[in-house]
C-alpha cells in the first residue's frame, strides 16, 4: 500500500490523497483550494495524477474544501464511482451546486470587464457538470464494511464534525489505513461524538487546531449572549459568517436553547442563505444521527430551524433588503471564511458602523477576508473598493467543528500500539506542535505530509 499526498498537506483546504494498493488507485476526497487568489488559482492546475486511471473517489464529507473539485475531476476524466456516507450523498450536490453558481458569476463578472481580444475567463465548472458528477456518487451507511474494488475494502465510521462526516477505514494488501478525515470535538450540539478506533496500520490524521485548545464550549456560549446583551444595547447589527453546512445548524441550536436568557424575541433572525435553507431539510431527513440531547431540544423548546423570528432569505431581493436594517438584525450568512457570499455584501453594508458587531466563529484560512479581519485590519478591500473598518469585532473559539489540541491527542491515544502516523489538513505551525506533543506521550515519530510526496505503509 503507498500513499501519495496531492493536497491538505502543509495547508488546510484543498483535500486530496491517492491510495495505491491491491493493484487499483482510491482517491480520498477531492477538495478545492480555498484562501488568497493565489491559492485558489492552483484549483484550475493538472491534478498529480491521471484521473482517468482512479478506480474510485471516497469522500469524508461535504464541505467544499473536501469535495469541490469532484466535478472537475469527472470533467477531466474520472468514471469511478463516488462513495460518502448517506447524508453526506445528500448534501453534495447542495454545496458544489452552489460552488458552480458562484464560479459561472465570478466568470462573468470578470469577462464584463475583459479587454477586448483576450480569451474570456471560463468557471472552474458549471452546474451541467455538478449534475454529470453525481450519478457517480454511491451512498453508504455507517458501520458497514463494504468492497469497493476487487481486494480494498472500506467502512465509514462517524467523525462527529459535521452531519454525515466519516472517518474512513480502508483495507488492502493485508493492511488497514485510518484517514480521519475532519474531526468533530467531544459534545458537538446534535452530532454524535467521533468515533474511536483501535487498530490501524497507518494513520493519516487531520492537524487544523494541533497547536492549540479551544475556549470550554459553554464559556463561548455565555459569551455569545454577552455580544448580542451589547448589540442590542448599542442598537447594532450582529454579523455572523457561517458555513451552511455544521455553523449555522449549530448557531439556530443554540438559538433556541437561550431563546428566552438572551432575549432573542427581541431581535430580527436572519439565516441568508439558500443553500443552508437547504441542508437544514438534509438534517430533518437525517435526524437518526443526532445525539440524544439534540433530539430532547427538537421536542422541547422552540424548533431550532422553525424559530418565531427566523426569516430564511433564498432571494437575492430578501437579501438586498435587510442591508435596509441598521440594527436590531443578527445575520447569519456565507460563506464562512467571507470571502465570498452573501455575507461579503452584509460587510459592505456594516463595517464602517461602530456599533455593529462581527462574530467569527470558525477557523480562518490565511488569504480570507476572515483573516484580515481576525488579524485586526483597518481597511478592506470589497468588490474593488476599500472601507474603513470600524466594526468590532469577536473570535468566538469554543465553537469550531474541529477537535483542539486534546481531543486530536484523545483520538490518536486511542489507537493500540501508536501506529505511523501523518499529519495532514493542518499548517505548519500547528502540526509541528502537535507532533512534538505526539512524540513526547507515544516516542512515535510523526510525519508531515507535503504535496508530492509518499509513503509506503
């Protein structure tokens, strides 16, 4: 079995392994660059690899970082088939339509303003091609060992970071491979914890929070209450980039959980968002992979996605309407990183008004509009203008999807007998931290996977 590392390796988007063994070639998740305009260019390059010789695609999970070149790689070759966890199945074609709608108007956008004689610029993919690439896709339950090509065999267990998120087993050449894929921390709202596994050959783990450990989950919490107690005092919007997918189910959870101790009722909801709209039709579809205390909130407070004041905006106009509201708004919006969506035209509106509030809840990338902001930036720029930040601004750690520092230590210390391991979907600094912290418990020395290179396992 030989691994071969084409992305996530040294940086934390762009999700791409390529598994040799038993004679065939897997490819686990393909995922787009994400971050500066530098960093996305490189989505549009020749992948490592042939993908007309990949015998099968199996995907994590379905955020775009995981699964947006999925349709590209069909577009240039690839007719294996798609393998994700069932609920994963059903928001794929959610999130990479989306991406297509936002590339074709990136597209053209850019071509309005081409000089005359050069080739005009063409989107990564269309949604024709989104379409094409998912009746490739083969859903599959948790817990269940299937083959998937003559002599690998893979399971999907659950990753507790999103709904549908895997980790994946696979076995071959009389080796067993454990990709973690992204994983959730203990007690995520409505997720089941990750699950923990005993053995493995190797190991490829993700590394997104290595050198670090989140705030204490519940101390966010009352914190968040204490940004909107001020909001509402300074009569301020509250702006929250979310993703669509894991975030913003989570911030509606939380929503109706303290719908009555921070006075919600008070406020106006905004969830723009068509496609998250969408996914919280995913998660009604698939409420048998809650958590018990998930399903005591659905029953016994205000439904999180059916909240008196929740208005769902899927229109363009709906969304263009409430830049009208200079406060008593908490708008939750993508994309999550803000570097594109809706949420970019809501900080247009907001950034210069110093009683509104921007909530960052989430990791982000070097590049972003994000992480400019969290960085503390005086002046942005958006849609080729620059504005005067004068917002305040909070990082909201203790509600990132991903594992911190010990629940990654947690989850590795549970395998027998500290098998190799290979940090990936992590930047430097925080894997070389978490490396260190690995050998000093296990003496296992850790590798750091980078684009190119292999391993035998």
């Amino acid at each position: 079995m030989r691994v071969h590392f084409h992305g996530a390796a040294g940086e934390v988007t762009g999700s791409m392994h390529e598994v040799e063994a038993a004679g065939h070639r897997i490819l686990l998740d393909c995922g787009l660059i994400q971050g500066s305009r530098e960093a996305e260019a490189r989505n549009v390059a020749p992948f490592g690899f042939d993908a007309t010789a990949q015998d099968a695609l199996v995907v994590s999970h379905a955020h775009i970082d995981h699964i947006g070149r999925i349709p590209l790689l069909v577009k240039r070759g690839f007719r294996g088939p798609i393998y994700a966890q069932g609920a994963t199945a059903d928001l794929m074609p959610i999130m990479l339509l989306d991406a297509a709608s936002l590339q074709e108007g990136e597209a053209e956008r850019a071509n309005r303003h081409r000089p005359a004689g050069m080739p005009p610029i063409v989107p990564l993919y269309s949604k024709d091609d989104v379409v094409a690439a998912m009746k490739q896709v083969k859903p599959l339950p948790y817990d269940t060992c299937t083959t998937i090509a003559p002599g690998v065999d893979i399971a999907f267990r659950d990753a507790g970071h999103i709904l549908g998120s895997s980790i994946v087993e696979l076995w071959a050449d009389g080796k067993k491979l454990v990709f973690s894929g992204d994983l959730g921390p203990v007690g995520t709202p409505i997720l089941r914890d990750p699950t923990q596994i005993r053995q493995a050959d190797v190991v490829l783990m993700e590394s997104t929070y290595g050198d670090r450990n989140h705030r204490e989950r519940m101390g966010t919490v009352h914190e968040l209450g204490e940004i909107f107690a001020t909001a509402a005092r300074e009569k301020g919007n509250v702006l929250i980039p979310a993703f669509a997918v894991g975030r913003s189910q989570e911030l509606l959870y939380w929503f109706a959980q303290y719908w009555d101790e921070w006075q919600l009722s008070k406020w106006q909801v905004f969830l723009d968002s068509p496609m998250a709209a969408k996914v919280m039709r995913v998660y009604d579809q698939h409420s048998e992979l809650f958590d018990d205390a998930a399903r005591r909130v659905w029953q016994d407070k205000p439904h999180p996605f059916k909240l008196p004041n929740l208005h769902v905006s899927e229109s363009i106009e709906d969304s263009m309407a409430i830049n009208r509201l200079e406060g008593g708004a908490i708008i939750i919006a993508g994309s999550g990183m803000a570097n594109g969506g809706r949420i970019v035209h809501h900080l247009k509106h907001n950034l210069g008004r110093r009683n509104a509030h921007v909530v960052f809840v989430g990791y982000q990338a070097q590049g972003t509009m994000g992480r400019k902001l969290v960085d503390g930036a005086q002046w942005v720029r958006i849609h080729g203008k620059d504005y005067r930040v004068n917002a305040q601004r909070h990082t909201v750690g203790g509600l990132s999807a991903h594992a911190d520092q010990s629940g990654l230590l947690a989850w590795y210390g549970a395998f027998e007998n500290a098998p190799p391991l290979v940090l990936v979907h992590g930047e430097d600094k925080a894997r070389e931290t978490l490396a260190g912290e690995i050998f000093e418990r296990s003496g296992r020395k850790v590798q750091l996977a980078r684009p190119g290179e292999w391993i035998d396992a």
